[in-house]
C-alpha cells in the first residue's frame, strides 16, 4: 500500500506581493505543495537508479502559512517484517523554496548498486513558519541493477 501526502503552504510573490500576502481580509492565494506524484511512488526501482520524488504545487485561495519552507525526503530499508528500517538510510538534499513556484521542485535520492531488494519507507517534510509537517510512503527496490 502507497501512503501519505504532505502539504505545504507558501505566500505568492510576485508584482502583487503585498497583496497576494496581506491581511485575513484579502483574498490572498498560497501554494500548497504535496509529496509525490504518484508514479514516483508507485514505480518499482532498481539499485543503482535515483529515486526523484517530484513535489506537487497547487494554488489555493487562503491565507498561507510560511513564505520559506524546506522540503526533504529520507529513504530508509529494506523494512523488516516488523516495518522497522534495517540496513541503508539515504538523505536527498534539503530543497528551499520561496515564492511562487516556478519549475516544481524535486528532491533526488541516488539508490545505491548494492542496496538490497524490499520495501522502503520514505519519509518526506516541510518545515517552515514554526511548522514541521512529515508523510511517509512505501517504494520497492527489486533485485538487479
């Protein structure tokens, strides 16, 4: 079974900027950010691929939460029968975003040739604005590479 999104919401910046983040009473818009596309989770990998988790961006009306937020994603397995992690714990590169989003970001995490096959727990979060919001996910590594 896939689990989790995660949202994530940024204030717009752009010629409005004051407007696009004003007070409660405006109708100000934020980006809201979820982890992942579903092929990304859904898709079987081999050693020696990189898992790119590709952050989703949708614009919301509302107030939003944190004009700078970091976005990372942790890789841990195989899981052992009790789903805790054993072996590797693989960390991408914290991606900062700000403003509105031009290209979506992703993060990537490089599986190594030897990493063994099974079942992966991937932890993914936002942290931004005093808030730290965290999801996790499933992804298969099968033999071969």
């Amino acid at each position: 079974m896939r689990l989790g999104h995660l949202a994530v919401g940024l204030c717009l910046v752009g010629p409005l900027g004051a407007a696009a983040c004003g007070d409660e009473a405006s109708s100000g818009k934020s980006v809201v950010y979820t982890c992942c596309r579903q092929e990304d989770l859904q898709k079987t990998y081999r050693p020696g691929e990189t898992l790119t988790l590709h952050w989703v961006a949708e614009e919301k009306e509302g107030r939003p939460a944190a004009e700078n937020v970091e976005l990372t994603a942790v890789m841990a397995g195989p899981t052992g029968a009790a789903g805790a992690a054993v072996g590797l714990r693989l960390t991408a590169a914290p991606v900062k975003v700000s403003g509105s989003p031009g290209t979506p970001p992703v993060s990537e995490i490089a599986i190594p040739r030897d990493a063994p096959p099974g079942d992966y727990a991937v932890s993914h979060s936002r942290r931004g604005g005093g808030e730290n919001v965290t999801g996790e996910a499933v992804v298969t590594v099968v033999a071969g590479g």
